[in-house]
C-alpha cells in the first residue's frame, strides 16, 4: 500500500471519530471541523514520520485539540436552538470540568486508549492520571445528575449530533499538506515562523507543532489574556508587556560573538520549545509573551537561535505548579529521538532555576540548552538552539536566564534576584512510568540508526535479560525486592534480531547489594580464563559501577559483542546490557554515561518495607 493510499485510509477512519473528540471538548461544531481537517493537513505535512507510528491518532489527537480550543467561541451551543436539550445539558456538565479532567474522561469513554497511553497524552504519571479519571466521573455524573455506570452512553450520544458531516477529500487535503510542505520548505512568509523554517532554525515539538511568533517585533503595547482576545488587563493589575522581555543588546552580552535580531513578539505561545506538552505551563496564565530571535550565519560556525518565554501566573503557588510542570516537560521528554543529557540546578537565580540539556538526533542534529526560572508570579523559559552535537554554550544560556529574571524581580510581580549565580550538576530528576529504570529519552543514538528507541513495558524479574554468559546473575528470589526487567528495540530499523538494550533492576540489603556487584565484578574479571572463546575486558569503573565489553565466538567466523555494566546506589542495583549488531553500535563513552544515568535513576527505587 502506497504512503497515499495508507493516509487516504487513516483519514477516513479516523475523522469522524477525532471531530466528536474535539466537539465533546469545545461543544464547537464549526470549530471542531476546521481544526480536524487542519490536522490533517499537518499531518500529510509529517507523514514521513507520522506512517511509522503505531497509532497515526496520536499525532493527530493532540493537534486537533489544541487548535478546536484556539479557534471556539465560549459555549456557542447555547446559540443553537435545534440542539436536543440532553445533548445541552451533556456539554453543560462536560464545561464544568476543567480542560484535563475533561480531556482525561474523553480519552477514557470515547477511545480506545490505555490508562497508560492517556497518561502520557495528558503529561501525567499513571497513578495521577488514574484518579484524574475517577474524579472526573465522578464529577461529570454528579453535574449530568446521572449514576456513573450512564457516562459512556450519554458521552457517546455526541457521536450521532457530529454525523453526516461533509468533508474534503483526501485528495484535497494532500494537495493542501504538500503546499504546506512546500511553502515551509522552499519560501518565506510573513509568519516569521516561515522564516526560521528556511533559516534552519525552526523549533518544533513531537506532534510538529511550529512557534507561531507574528512578526510584531517591538510594535505590541498591550497583550490580551488567555481566551479573551481582549487587550491588556484594564483593571490596573500589573502585566508583562514586550518590554518585559529581554532585548538585542541583552542577549548580546549573554551569549557572546554574535550578530542577533528579534524575529518576533507574540502572546500566543502555543507550543514553541521542543517536548512542550501544552500552550502554558500555567494554563490559568493571565499574560504570557514569547520573542524570538535569529543570529546570523557566520561560516565555520554552527547556526543559533534563541527563544525566551515568560508566563505571569494569578499567584505565586500557580506560578510554583506552573515552574514544576514546565520541568517535567523536559525531563521526560516525548519527542523521538530525543536524549536528555545533562540537568543543572542554577543557585542563586530567582526563587527556583534548573537548566536542561537536550540533544536531538535525528537528522539535522540539534542540541538545545533550556533554562527554567521562577522570580515570584513570573516563569521564564529559553532556550538556545545549537545545529549538530557540539557542546553548547551553557553559560550562555545561564547569563540569558539571569537577563530575565533581574529585568522582573524587583517589580510587584516579582520574588527573588541573582545572586552570584552558580550551576551545578545535579541527577535525573525523577521521570519516566517507572522511574527507577531507564526510559527512551535516556537512550543515546545508535550509529547508522535513524528510527526511535522504543520500550517494552518492565516486568517482573523472573529472569535477568541483561546478564552475559560470564556472570549468569539473577535478581529473582531471596532477599530480592523490587526487581523488574525491560527491553529497548528499534521496531523496523532492520537491525539484527539480538540488537538492543536490556535493564534489569532490584533492591537488596546494603551489604548484600554490595556483596552482589562484587559477586558480578569477579565473575567478569575472571571469565575469559573460565569461558574457552570468550574475552571479558573492563572498559571504565568506579567505586559503585563498572562496565565490560564482552565477545564469545560462536564460530570460527562469527564473534558476539556484548556490553554489560552493573551499578548500584545503596541497596539498589542496575545492570545493563547492549548488544550492538556489527554495524549499528554505540561508543564506549555512551554507554558508560548511560550505565551512569541508569546509577541516577536507581535513587527513586522505593526502600524495602523494612527500611534497609
């Protein structure tokens, strides 16, 4: 089946279903139809990456909701005097919900998502998600004033209302998918968006989501509140205003030897930094602005862009959710082949700072360095986009973030100043759906491997994957608590069938912990003497960790490579294992900073009912 004939088949099976999504949503019958049909647009754009999804809808979800709740007029179906009253008083009970909770009870009654796919589109833990889910049940029953058990039915009433809709044929929405394509390619526009696409510095997130910065620059006086469309705050509240925002000259003394200009001001956010799961960290920000800027290109010198992001929350504890939630998008990160490579918490700077390097390395590599600040009501993201993997300039980066929070602190909105800033490095934080092993966004590329790393869901330890013929060791059994094993692959990246990464985790008694590396160490040290045909050699250590590169010949022809390396941090210990295939391999520096991230995720191991 040709890539045409697949999209032709997802867009007909898939739109109907995505418009009573969003209209549940928005209860925006015309909004909901433009934003599916947009989607879809978009999605012809991407579909080169978008095909080799399991599931294309979640691309398109997550898109079709963002731009029904950016075009929807409040309660329109208040205005539509045809609509069956249950269908009103079910839209009525769905507005009382706020747009998570909301979203959460969608995903349940009206898809086929897992609580775990939902927890990840809503960029919340699975235990959160889950009593997300109950709450808003319960919720929208007790407003419907309906037992729970009739949610699901009268949800799925909105289906009917949404049939019969007329759409575009796919051959249209090809035809509007490769224009976009085109003109993003090929021209400008008067988006500056358009702009940074044909500059190389085009920011996009893993639903391809572009910056939608107007080319306002300092034109903008006033900057109209979340969902109103109105200017400014007319009460005579504080704002932010383009002002507020760091200037040419500021940037130049941050981030030295180059030649900057402001592309743009704008107050839509949307979704300009990369792994950005929502338009605001702070949903309920009553202001926010986003600037842009490009640098020129200097030969022999890798292309730079910069963004800064500034949100003014109601309060100083929305700000405080608004700076923990931003944080979470980059340190666990869903955009593919992403790789969190570093976190750093700034001291001194604000009320609250962390910085966050992230390398993408899908072809063109980037690497980005984005730096989160609080001062009081005010969070402030930028981010500094270097093209390929040379190492970025963090300083930069940190001079850029104390720009902005010196311009803000000492206003009424405003906490803290700098003070001597400092940046330190700091572990992981904590991340992933189980947060004591390795995930996707910890996995550094593969040479010659362009598709994504992709995990199997952890099970229990039964038998330790990634162990080597040297060691045999098992986490299953006596005083073993906690233990759990997973796999990373690389689905249709035509690799080796034995190719990918094994963890395999647990928890013992501290002295056991510690007699268990030492049991593995000895076993490793002294394999090549015991197993004929076989060479263990020792690649790097420490007091806690050390990793092998193991080869056994199977034949006289062929030779199996295997690096294994095992870790600990107090009772709890990690082994990790990688076979490469030949060709597609990693260095001995990658895998030894991955055997270390593994050593920092073992810190949310949760300790033995006993204490030890």
């Amino acid at each position: 089946m040709s890539d045409a004939e697949r999209f032709d088949a997802f867009y007909a099976d898939s739109r109907d279903r995505l418009l009573v999504l969003a209209f549940a949503l928005t209860g925006d019958l015309p909004a909901s139809r433009g934003a599916v049909r947009d989607s879809f647009i978009a999605s012809w754009h991407h579909w080169g990456k978008i095909k080799r999804l399991e599931d294309p809808g979640t691309w398109v979800r997550p898109h079709v909701w963002t731009h029904a709740q950016r075009r929807h007029t409040a309660r329109i179906w208040h205005r539509d005097r045809k609509l069956d009253p249950e269908l009103r008083a079910t839209l009525e009970a769905l507005a009382k919900l706020s747009v998570v909770p909301r979203k959460a009870l969608l995903l349940t009654e009206l898809t086929s998502a897992s609580r775990a796919e939902t927890a990840h589109e809503l960029g919340l833990p699975l235990e959160v998600a889950e009593k997300r889910i109950v709450e808003a049940t319960a919720q929208f029953a007790r407003h419907r004033e309906v037992a729970a058990a009739e949610v699901r039915p009268l949800l799925e009433q909105l289906t009917a209302h949404c049939a019969g809709q007329r759409w575009p044929r796919a051959t249209i929405i090809r035809r509007a998918g490769t224009a976009r394509r085109r003109t993003y390619a090929l021209t400008g526009s008067a988006l500056v968006v358009a702009t940074l696409v044909v500059s190389g510095f085009a920011v996009a997130d893993h639903h391809g989501v572009h910056p939608t910065l107007a080319a306002a620059g300092d034109r903008l006086q006033s900057v109209p509140a979340e969902g109103t469309g109105e200017t400014g705050d007319q009460s005579g509240s504080p704002q932010i205003t383009p002002a507020s925002l760091i200037s040419v000259s500021q940037l130049g003394r941050a981030v030295h030897g180059r030649t900057w200009r402001v592309t743009g001001t704008d107050p839509k956010q949307g979704t300009t930094f990369p792994c950005q799961r929502r338009a605001y960290a702070d949903p309920r920000a009553s202001t926010a602005l986003v600037r842009n800027f490009t640098a020129r290109h200097e030969q022999g010198k890798p292309r730079l862009a910069v963004v800064e992001a500034m949100e003014l929350s109601a309060t100083e504890q929305a700000a405080k959710v608004g700076y923990a939630t931003a944080n979470r998008w980059f340190a666990a990160c869903s955009m593919p082949q992403m790789q969190l490579v570093g976190v750093r918490r700034i001291q001194h700077l604000g009320d609250d700072a962390q910085q966050y390097v992230l390398r993408s390395w899908s072809r063109p590599a980037s690497t980005y360095v984005l730096g989160v600040a609080r001062t009081g009501r005010i969070t402030t993201l930028t981010l500094t986009r270097t093209s390929g993997t040379a190492a970025p300039d963090l300083a930069g980066n940190v001079r850029l973030l104390v720009s902005a929070v010196d311009d803000l602190c000492s206003s009424t909105m405003g906490g803290r100043c700098s003070a001597m800033p400092r940046a330190v490095d700091i572990p992981a934080p904590r991340a992933g759906a189980l947060p004591m092993m390795l995930s996707e966004f910890d996995l550094p590329p593969v040479a010659g491997v362009t598709q994504p790393w992709v995990g199997t869901t952890p099970r229990r330890a039964l038998q330790n994957v990634a162990a080597t013929g040297c060691d045999r060791s098992s986490f299953h059994g006596g005083h073993w608590q906690r233990a759990a094993t997973r796999s990373f692959l690389v689905p249709d990246g035509h690799l080796a069938a034995p190719f990918g990464i094994t963890e395999t985790v647990g928890r013992l008694p501290e002295p056991a912990a510690k007699s268990f590396v030492e049991g593995v160490r000895a076993k490793l040290g002294s394999c090549s003497d015991r197993e004929l045909g076989t060479k263990a050699l020792r690649l790097a250590g420490g007091p806690t960790w050390t990793a092998w590169r193991v080869r056994t010949e199977v034949t006289d022809k062929e030779t199996v490579t295997f690096f294994m390396g095992i870790v600990r941090s107090g009772g709890a210990v990690a082994q990790v294992g990688f076979v490469p295939d030949g060709i597609h391999t990693m260095t001995t520096a990658q895998f030894v900073a991955l055997l270390r991230r593994a050593g920092e995720r073992l810190t949310a191991m949760p300790a033995q009912p006993n204490g030890r």
